[in-house]
C-alpha cells in the first residue's frame, strides 16, 4: 500500500476528526485548515452533510461514498502538494470559489452568471487581491495597448451563419475594455438579429485569448458599481442567450476569460495544441468571465474548482476527454 502524502488524512483520521465535532472556525481561512484532504476508501458517507458546511475547499483522494461532498476529486496524490500552495496563497477566493460552486450547481446557466458576479465583486475587495494589485502597480508593467488601425473584432456574414474573430494578435486577444466592448456590440447584433441559425466565434493569431488585461484589474470604484458593469457589459451575458447556435473553436491559448468564453458554445472545437488555464486564484480572485457557469455546466463542478485550484494547464486531449470541447481539429 503506498504511502499517502503528509497532508492527505486516512478514512480513520477523518473520522476521529469528524467524531470530535470541531467548530466551522477551526477550518478556512485564518487557521491551520485552509483545505481539508482525505482519502475516499472506506470514508464513511455520514459525515457528507458535515464536509458540505465546512468554509474550505474539501480535496478527496481515490474513489469511495463521499466523492459528492468533495470540491475536488483526485486520482493522483501526488498533485495535491501544488493545489495547497495555491490555496495557501489566497485562502479567501479559494473559500469562495466552492462555496459559489457548491451553491450554483443547480442553478441555470444565466442565474449562475448573477451568482458569479456577487462572488466575483466580494473578492474584488478582499485583502488578497488588493495586495496583488498593490504589488503589480509596483512593477510598472507594459500595458497591452490595442491595434488602432483595425477592427477589434472581424465580422463576417456567409448566408445564416456570423462569423466573429477576435481580431488584436498583438495583445494575443487580451480582454482589455475596447476589445470586451467591441466583442458585446458584436453578439448584441448576433443576438437581436435572429436570422442567423449560426454564429462561429474564434480568434485571429496564434491565441484564442489570454483572457483580462492585468493593467485593468481593479480599476472600478467599488465592487457594486464592478457587478453593475458586468451586468451590462460582459460577453457572457450574450454568449449564455446564443446557446443551441453558438460554436466556438479555440486556436491555441485559452487563459481566464479566453477559457471561460470558449465554453459557452453549444459545440467547441480546438486546435491540436489549444490548452485552457484558470489562473486567477494567483491574482487572489475567481473566474469572473462566466467560467463558473459556462465550465462548471460542462464538465461539473469538481473539474472546474481543480482547474482553478490546481491553475493546471489542460491541453487538447484532456479537454476532449472531460467534454471541455467537443473536438480537435486542425
């Protein structure tokens, strides 16, 4: 029998933890449980309901009764020691972030979006992210300045079918404010205009998008006025009210909002070396471009927080594998 890591309790361990009745302050943020991880075998399904209420992402290991009450499922032990560092990291998104997931998995798709968007805001103004953000203007990074002399987003009509291309390779698609306007002005049009039994979205240059600008992050005055813009101004908004004839295919990098874009569409398609990344727990936020919803409604909820837990790069393959996307194409 091999050896579980240090940070992985045995079926007993969990038990004799669970049996003591410790309270929910003792786990989460603030304390020495960030997380609580165990191995499934021979766990006993009683204490499911108990897992549920713990302020912490809950990470089974193998197979067993209580993979359910699990945030997080994992074949490999070995990966669980890059998941902690995370979670140690910014141990309030990671809260957050299976605390939403657990609430919204019965949601709809666009109810999912509102919940998303509180989760989002709260953790806009959290100390994790704030000191991100301190650091990063620190730094005194080039911003990703859009194309002037071009079109943000190429549009093309073939009969019934709409064709958009994000269309700034320079920025490698970045999300900036122009191209996230431009992109919603676009699926308005698609959206209104119900002559079309298709729209294709995909992206010019070797990137599908590699999701937010950083140079933008923070700038709204407060995180209520932060959930109103995302009300009227997110992409996904328009992308949830497209389903049954939205098709994207992913020409190579997806990260943040390029991945939770991409998984909107009612059949998705990638590139041969197309991969998909959740990278914000790094930022100390969440997904906050639909991914929540639009990844969570694809392949569930366990997958979607190891993403963004694990910020795991997630090629092709494995994408096809989970039902990320629905095929890979050249």
């Amino acid at each position: 029998m091999k050896k579980l890591p240090n940070q992985i309790m045995n079926a007993k361990m969990l038990e004799h933890l669970a049996a003591s009745k410790p309270a929910r302050d003792r786990f989460g943020p603030d304390t020495s449980r960030n997380y609580l991880a165990f191995e499934l075998k021979d766990a006993k399904p009683e204490i499911s309901q108990w897992l549920k209420d713990l302020p912490c992402p809950i990470i089974g290991v193998g197979t067993g009764a209580l993979r359910s009450a699990c945030d997080v499922v994992l074949t490999e032990p070995k990966k669980i020691s890059a998941m902690i560092k995370n979670i140690n990291h910014a141990p309030l998104a990671a809260m957050i972030l299976v605390q939403h997931l657990r609430a919204s998995e019965t949601l709809s798709l666009t109810d999912s979006l509102s919940a998303e968007s509180f989760a989002y805001a709260t953790v806009q103004n959290g100390p994790e992210f704030q000191r991100w953000l301190t650091e990063y203007k620190n730094r005194s990074l080039p911003h990703s300045k859009p194309d002037i002399n071009q079109p943000l987003i190429d549009i093309h009509i073939d009969n019934n079918t709409l064709i958009l291309k994000l269309n700034n390779p320079k920025t490698r698609n970045a999300m900036n404010t122009q191209m996230r306007d431009a992109l919603c002005e676009a699926l308005d049009f698609a959206v209104t205009n119900t002559e079309f039994s298709k729209v294709i979205l995909t992206g010019n240059g070797a990137t599908f998008s590699i999701g937010g600008a950083l140079e933008e992050f923070g700038q709204t005055p407060d995180p209520a006025t932060a959930h109103w813009i995302r009300s009227l101004r997110l992409p996904a908004w328009y992308l949830a009210r497209l389903q049954g004839k939205l098709q994207l295919h992913v020409n190579g990098a997806a990260i943040g909002a390029g991945a939770e874009m991409a998984a909107f569409g009612s059949y998705v398609t990638a590139s041969p070396k197309a991969w998909f990344q959740l990278p914000e727990l790094k930022y100390g936020l969440i997904p906050g471009a639909g991914g929540t919803a639009s990844i969570a409604h694809r392949i569930g909820r366990q997958k979607t927080a190891y993403m963004a837990l694990s910020m795991e790069k997630v090629k092709a393959k494995t994408a096809l594998e989970w039902g990320l996307i629905d095929a890979i194409i050249d």
